[in-house]
C-alpha cells in the first residue's frame, strides 16, 4: 500500500474513534452513487467536478440561453430587435447541432 495511503486511512481511523463521523445524516443509508459508464473515461473527474460545482455542460447551457432568448422574443414589440434575437437563437441552435455532431464523432 501506498505511504499516504497509509496515513489517510490512519487519520480516517483515528476520526472515527473520535466519533467525527457519529452525527453524519447519512450514516448507516447506501450511498447513492452516479452511473458514469456512459462518459469517457478520461473526462470523468471533470464531469463530476463540474456537476458538484453546479457548473452544466455547454450545449445544456446553450440551449437553456435558447429558452431565455425565445421568451425575449415573444415579449418583444420591436421588429428589428425581435430579428436579432431570432438570429442569435439560428446560431446558438447551429452550435448545439455542431457540438451533438463532435460528441457523436467522439462515441463512433
């Protein structure tokens, strides 16, 4: 076993002879762990990094910006910002379909 394997679960040990762990809400319930089969495997760490951040994925970003965009433009009385938004909408949808196509690319 590795040195600071070692250490760490030494000081885990002593910690739980302490009782630092006694009032954890989840002692004692299964620990709900995330399917990650479907991610590659060296993108993994990251993903859940970003997940635990609240951090969400480009295209999810962008398509929740298209949401936002949509809304404006129905609330909008102005033709010529009305015509600006729906171009923004055409390129955020063209870079979701460019970022469908590369994960699509990545899985063949």
């Amino acid at each position: 076993m590795n040195p600071l394997d070692l250490v760490a679960e030494r000081k885990l040990q002593e910690a739980i002879e302490a009782g630092a762990f006694d009032d954890n809400p989840l002692l004692g319930k299964p620990l709900e762990l995330e399917d990650l089969s479907k991610i590659p495997e060296d993108l993994r760490s990251s993903y859940s990094l970003l997940k635990n951040a609240g951090v969400l994925p480009e295209e999810l970003e962008l398509r929740k910006e298209g949401v936002r965009l949509v809304d404006l433009i129905d609330a909008c009385r102005d033709d010529a910002e009305r015509r600006s938004l729906e171009e923004r909408v055409e390129d955020i949808r063209l870079r979701i379909d460019l970022l469908a196509e590369r994960r699509r690319a990545r899985l063949s």
